[in-house]
C-alpha cells in the first residue's frame, strides 16, 4: 500500500472511530452527574453499576429514587420517583404535547382552562377537579420552566409516588437542572397532596 491509501483509510475511520468511543462511553459520563445528585441529596447507592446505578433516600421527608431504566421502545432514561400520599387513589399522567403525539395523548385528555399551559401539555387523570386543584398557577408556572428546559417525558401520579420519566441520560449541567427542578416540583405536589 502507498502513502496515499493509507492516510485515505485513516481520513475514513479516525471520525467513526470516534463516534464509537462517544456512544460507548456516554453511559460512563453520565454516571459523574448521577453522583453530583447522590453527594448533593446525601442519597445511599442501592446499585453502583456505572451502567445502570440506582441512587435513593429521603428528601424533604418524601422517599426519592434515581435510576436508569429501559422504556417500552428499548431506550435508555433517567427515572426520578418520589413519595407520597394518596388515600383516594388519584392518578394523572402529564407529557408534553406535540405533534406526534397530539392525536394519541389528546383522546380522553383534560384541559385546564390555562391557553398557555394546555398548548404545552396533555394531561389524563381520574379525578379533574383534583388535578385543577393540583396544577395551580405555581405549579403550571414551574412546569412551563421545566418544558423551557427542554422536557421531553412525562411525569405522572400512581399509587403512592410521583414518577419522572425523561428520555436519555443525564449527562450536562442542563440535564440536571431540570432533574432538580422537577424534584423540587414533585416534592412541593407531595405536600399539596396531604391537603387535598
């Protein structure tokens, strides 16, 4: 082989070369923001795996639990569940609307009566003047903040939790934030829970 074909061959596998260190390391990028939330929180480590780790404890007197996991179409994201009551057996789930999922989410949806909100959100629940009482402007205020962010998931109330569930890691400051953010709202929804 000459000098030519050579520097050609590197020229063609050097950027797939680093694409395939990028995807087989992003996991283990992620894991360093995973342990920012960890030491900020105080959360113990229920699994350290750097593929999947699995942090959890207590915050603001509600359980909370960070994870990875797999969603229905086999791809990776971060889930933030957090405790709560709920005697009555209310249940809601809210995702950002948009056009792919407009014309699914949209069947059997509630509005708040908020243009605002409602052009940005799709929510389904059991019980709608509870959720009207949930979403206050506060809430909706911090929920737009959050779909400012970025939102890409949905958020929803089952059982005795509040679950977060957003496609992908997190892997920025960005991500974080937003993990934050919507910690600090569903723990604040937590509280409003006890008096409604």
């Amino acid at each position: 082989m000459d000098k030519t074909a050579i520097i050609l061959i590197v020229i063609l596998t050097l950027p797939w070369t680093g694409v395939l260190i990028y995807i087989l390391t992003k996991k283990s990028r992620a894991y360093k923001y995973y342990r920012k939330l960890q030491e900020k929180y105080e959360l113990r480590t229920e699994h350290s795996g750097k593929q999947s780790p699995i942090f959890s404890g207590v915050y603001r007197t509600r359980q909370l639990k960070i994870e990875n996991s797999v969603n229905g179409n086999k791809k990776l994201c971060t889930k933030l569940t957090v405790g709560c009551k709920n005697p009555a057996n209310f249940e809601f789930t809210l995702v950002k609307r948009n056009k792919s999922n407009s014309s699914v989410y949209s069947k059997g949806s509630f509005l708040l009566e908020d243009n605002e909100f409602d052009d940005k959100f799709i929510i389904h629940t059991n019980d709608l003047e509870r959720v009207k009482r949930l979403f206050d402007f506060n809430t909706r205020f911090k929920l737009q903040q959050v779909n400012d962010l970025g939102f890409k998931g949905e958020i929803m109330l089952r059982g005795g939790s509040f679950t977060y569930i957003e496609p992908g890691l997190v892997n920025s400051d960005m991500a974080v934030m937003k993990l934050e953010l919507v910690l600090h709202e569903l723990c604040d929804l937590a509280d409003v829970m006890k008096y409604n």
